[in-house]
C-alpha cells in the first residue's frame, strides 16, 4: 500500500507541473499575441525616425508622413490644390445613337443639371430610351440628386440622407418616361455614385458596367497653411429609409469589366474598334469584334476607269446603291446598354405580333 501511495503522489505531482507549464505556455502566448496585435502608435514611431534617421530633413519628414497619412485614409481624407469649383461643364457629351436613344454623360452631378437634361430631350422626338453615362463621374452636391431624379418622379420622395441634411423631390406635371440605363465604373464617386444609387433604388434605371467606387461621403474642407485643402469625411449618405450605401460600391445589375484605358477612349468615340488591350490596371475584357485596316491606295489606271464609269452612269439603267453600313458601338458597357434598351422597345411590337 505504501508503495501504491507514493506511486500516486509522485502522478499527482506531474500533473501540476504540467498544469503550471501549460499555463506558462498561454500566458506567454498572449502575452506574445498581444504585442504582435497591438496597435502602432504615430506619435512613437515619428519620434523615432525623427530622432534616429540621417540624411533627411524635418520638412521633408514632416511631408512624408503627412502623404503617407492621407494615402493610407485614401477615400476618406483627400488632399486639393484650393477649394475652387471646377470649370469643366457639367454635362460632358450629349448624341443620339442608333436614331432613337439618347445618350448623356456627366463629369459631375451639380446642380443646375437637370434643365439642360430636359431640353435635349424634348428636342429630339420618338426617342426609345436614356443612357445616362456616370463612368469616370464625380461630385459633391447630393442635393442636385434631387433635382435629378425629379426629371423622372412627379411626386414628393426623399432620396438621400446627407449629414443633417435630406435630398427630396417635389410634385411636377411633366415627368421623363423613357426606359433608362445608367452606366457605372470604379471611378463613378461622390454625387454621381449616389444618383446611380438612388436611380436603382428608386426602380427607376438598370445599372450596368463595373463596381463602384464605394466613396459616397459628406466632406468639410480645411485649409492648410501650405495653401492647399484638406478635404476629411464627416458623414455617410444613406438612401431612404435608412438604407446604406455599401462602402464596397454598387453592384451593378449586368457587369462589364473594361480595360481603364479603352473605356476613357470610347467616352471619346464609341465607335473606335480596339484590338489590343489597354493598361492592365482591371485585366477587363475588351472588343475584338472590329478590327481597323488601312484602305489601300487606288493607282492611276483605277481612278480613270472609276472616272469612265462616272461619265457613262447617267446612260445606264437605274441601279440600287447598297446603303453605307451601319456603324456599330464598339464600347462594351454602352453596346449592352442599347442592346437593353432595344429589346424593351422590340417588346410591344413582339407581344402584339403574337396576339
């Protein structure tokens, strides 16, 4: 019995010891986790480069941390040259495409927009459906959603709400019917992002194209001694009902991944065919279907014969001409918003073919 005794003794005493290292081995953990999760502290780390860097100046350091600072925050704290408002018009481009749609594109939601918007379409007559291009568009005036959105509602809605401010549209007879399609990227910002927002969440407009940028804030400005402005988010923007809007950005209802550099082109012309692709900044897809050729050069010998032919047309029988073909849209957001837009007005006519 001793010896069974002293046998359970000595286990009982293992069993403490492996107790006492098993808590040893967790506090050194977390204590370990602790220090590898705790937060940097700028103040330190400043002090320390400051006090221990050589060869580089206080202003200089000074510069670097600021940028790198801002660049950290980017989407939250911007940094301008002044606080001035921008020339560029509101309305970058206004056309017609395929005789029946018409196309707008902003470089920024402001206000006044909206009159302009209106005019162009009540000058051109039995239009079949809107773009409204927001790709690459920006701003910081959420009311003029509003006053947006008013083109489209003829009764009082609120829209956004801003800080302490709500965006709203009032009763109006004259409303704008027409099927819409608002075209969105990584670089639709601020204003513009909120109107595609409000658009979609209103049941008023299909958005097609990329991801957003998730950058729809209510910013103050603040001048630096250096002259420029520091422009800091100090609310979100909420869509009615308190609905949020997701920092990640807006999905859009039918995506289209386009290179940057292609689709900033085809803002500039639709129709250019692009066989390479651009900057590989989004590894986008692009158009292919169009290929551009250089038309070789006539010699002496055709021109004349083209010339004989000319001369002797007017004793020929009459002849059908081909008509020139059709240019197509090369810029994959905008040929899928037509296309779109082109089976909602093949629509009526198919359902009444089918009665």
């Amino acid at each position: 019995m001793g010896a069974a005794a002293e046998i359970e003794g000595r286990m009982m005493n293992l069993n403490r010891w492996k107790s006492l290292g098993a808590g040893l081995l967790c506090t050194c953990g977390m204590s370990w986790t602790a220090r590898a999760d705790a937060p940097v502290k700028f103040e330190e780390v400043f002090s320390l480069v400051r006090s221990n860097l050589t060869g580089v100046s206080e202003s200089d350091l000074s510069r670097a941390a600021a940028l790198g600072l801002i660049e950290k925050l980017q989407g939250k704290v911007e940094l301008t040259e002044g606080a001035s408002a921008s020339t560029s018009p509101v309305i970058a481009k206004t056309n017609i495409l395929d005789g029946s749609f018409a196309y707008v594109r902003l470089n920024r939601t402001a206000a006044g927009m909206a009159a302009p918007i209106a005019d162009f379409l009540k000058a051109n007559k039995a239009l079949k459906g809107l773009v409204l291009d927001l790709r690459f568009a920006s701003g910081d005036d959420y009311a003029a959603v509003a006053e947006a959105v008013n083109l489209f509602v003829g009764n009082e809605r609120t829209l956004l709400k801003f800080g302490e401010k709500i965006a709203k549209t009032s009763t109006r007879a004259e409303v704008i019917e027409l099927p819409l399609v608002a075209l969105i990227n990584r670089q639709t910002s601020g204003a513009s992002e909120a109107l595609a927002a409000v658009l979609h969440d209103q049941q008023l407009a299909l958005l097609i194209g990329d991801r957003s940028a998730g950058q729809v804030l209510v910013f103050d400005d603040f001048p630096l001694s250096s002259g420029q402005h520091l422009k800091i988010a100090r609310a979100k923007v909420e869509l009615a009902e308190g609905k949020s809007i997701d920092s990640k950005g807006l999905a859009p209802d039918i995506e289209v991944v386009a290179d940057e550099k292609n689709e900033r082109r085809w803002l500039e012309d639709p129709y250019i065919a692009i066989s390479k692709p651009g900057t590989p900044t989004s590894g986008g897809a692009f158009l292919t279907s169009v290929t551009n050729r250089v038309a070789r050069r006539p010699n002496a010998s055709e021109v004349a014969r083209r010339h004989r032919l000319e001369l002797d047309e007017d004793d020929r029988p009459e002849t059908i001409r081909p008509e020139p073909a059709a240019r197509i849209v090369q810029d994959a957001a905008l040929a899928r918003a037509l296309d779109f837009l082109k089976g909602l007005a093949a629509a009526p006519r198919l359902r009444q073919a089918g009665k």
